[in-house]
C-alpha cells in the first residue's frame, strides 16, 4: 500500500513538472512582455533562479525607464548573484546603483555588487585584479553606509581580501630569499620586498613571517658579502633579529632566529677581536 501511494505521488510529481515546464517553454517564446513578467517573479520568489533570470534578460530591456523597472532590475541582479554567476550580478548590480540611486534597496544592492567581486576574488598566487575591485567596492560601501545591517560582513570580507594580498606580498618576498640561496645578489631584492611589506602594513598577520625571513635574507647575504661589507651587513641581520623579538617575544620563529642570531655573533666577534687587536 506504501508503495502505491508513493508511486502515485512520484507519478503526480512527474505531471506537475512536466506541466510547469511546459508552461515556462510556452511563455519564454512568448512575445507577452507582462506574461515573462509575471512568471519570472513567480520563479524568483520560489528559488527557481536559473529559470527566473532568462526570463529577466528577455524584459529586462523593455522596463528600463518604466515603474517596475526598479523591481525588474534588482530581481536579474539578484538571480545572477543566487545562481553564481558573479561577473553578471556584478555588473548588474552596478547598473542597479548608477540607475536607481534612491532606491529602497540601494544598500542590499551595493552591498551584493560589493559581495559579487568578493566571490570572484582568486587565489592569492594568482592576478588579484579582482581582489582590488572587491576591495574598492567594500570599502565604498563601509564609508558610506556605516549604520548597514550589511557592515559588519563587509568589514570581515574586506579584512579577509586584504590579508589575502598580503600574503601574496609575503610569498614573493619569500621567493626572492630562496631563490637568494644560489644567487646572493636576489637577496637584496628580497630585504628590500620584506622592508616595504613590514612598512606599508604595520598591523598585518603576516609581520611576524616578514620579519623572520628578514634575518634569513640579511643573515645569508652578510655571510656571503666581502670582507669591506661583511661586519656591516652582520650587524644589519643582528639589528632585524632583535627587532623580531622586540615585536614578538614569543615568536614561534624563536628557535631559527636564535640559531640565526648565534651565527651572527660569532661572526662578529672576529671584528670585535681584531678591533681589540
């Protein structure tokens, strides 16, 4: 009997789709613009995006300067965005804002396009030219709309995109320093890249890492530097050591730096004796 009955309603299932589909099919050849209208926001409010936006991109055009057009708009911004289709619900969303800058959904709109950009945002080893735009936008947002129920969310995406780029600032400074292992002169580069990351990003995640790969780069380029720059470049590698652990006592870097630093003084005492001398 179970079975039966389930076999009735799988049955009755199967027709109501097959009708629903039908129907769709009928209405997306349609030329009835109201009639797209009408069946598009009805799959919108059901969920059924992937179906509701190729009815937005049919009338889409036609409401443009028209009442609903407003509507319109934002539903085929927002079925991209629900479908994952970022690039289009970025631009949509976007033409959404420039066009309807009083909208009641000015805010959800802004917000969605900022997200888009943020869904787009690659691996950090890839171009972050997305990476940039979602920056631009969330931070748009966040200036202008700090009261938004949407801020703190920006706030944490905008702090993940940012973390995101440094890190790409960190792994190609680390690059250089082991690269720098087979070719000393790549280790100027690679202090150099360390001193404008730890600059230009005091509070970043990654300082602690900068400024331990510092020693390495400083430590191996003293080390293989000659006799007119060696003592200098030691006393360099010791300096970025000490401002390692003035910043962060308890490095988890701890054992390589003392290893590093160890290195360096003995080093250094060979100038500290023939200066006694």
């Amino acid at each position: 009997m179970f079975l039966k009955m389930r076999s009735i309603l799988l049955l009755c299932s199967a027709v109501i789709l097959l009708a629903s589909c039908s129907e769709y099919q009928k209405v997306l050849k349609n030329t009835d613009v109201a009639a797209k209208y009408e069946m598009a926001e009805k799959f919108y409010n059901e969920g059924d995006y992937k179906r509701a936006v190729r009815l937005f991109e049919q009338i889409a055009p036609k409401y443009v300067g028209k009442p609903q057009g407003e509507r319109v708009m934002f539903f085929f911004a927002d079925s991209y965005f629900k479908t994952e289709d970022y690039y289009l619900a970025g631009y949509q969303f976007e033409r959404f804002v420039k066009s309807y800058p009083r909208s009641d959904k000015i805010q959800e709109a802004s917000f969605l396009g900022a997200k888009s950009y943020y869904e787009l945002s690659p691996a950090y080893s890839l171009d972050q030219g997305d990476t940039d735009k979602a920056l631009a936008k969330l931070q748009t947002f966040i200036n202008q709309y700090p009261e938004s129920e949407y801020f703190a969310e920006a706030n944490t995406m905008a702090e993940e995109l940012t973390a995101k780029k440094e890190k790409k600032q960190v792994e190609i400074a680390k690059q250089f320093n082991k690269l720098g292992q087979f070719n000393f002169p790549v280790l100027v580069s690679a202090i150099e890249a360390f001193d404008n990351f730890i600059t230009d990003n005091p509070g970043s995640v990654y300082r602690e890492e900068a400024l331990y790969y510092r020693i390495e780069s400083t430590t191996t380029l003293a080390l293989n530097s000659t006799m007119d720059k060696q003592q200098e470049r030691l006393e360099e590698a010791l300096d970025s050591y000490n401002t390692l652990l003035r910043y962060f006592p308890e490095t988890q870097f701890k054992k390589k730096a003392d290893d590093l630093a160890e290195t360096i003084r003995k080093e250094l005492s060979i100038y500290d004796t023939s200066i006694s001398k």
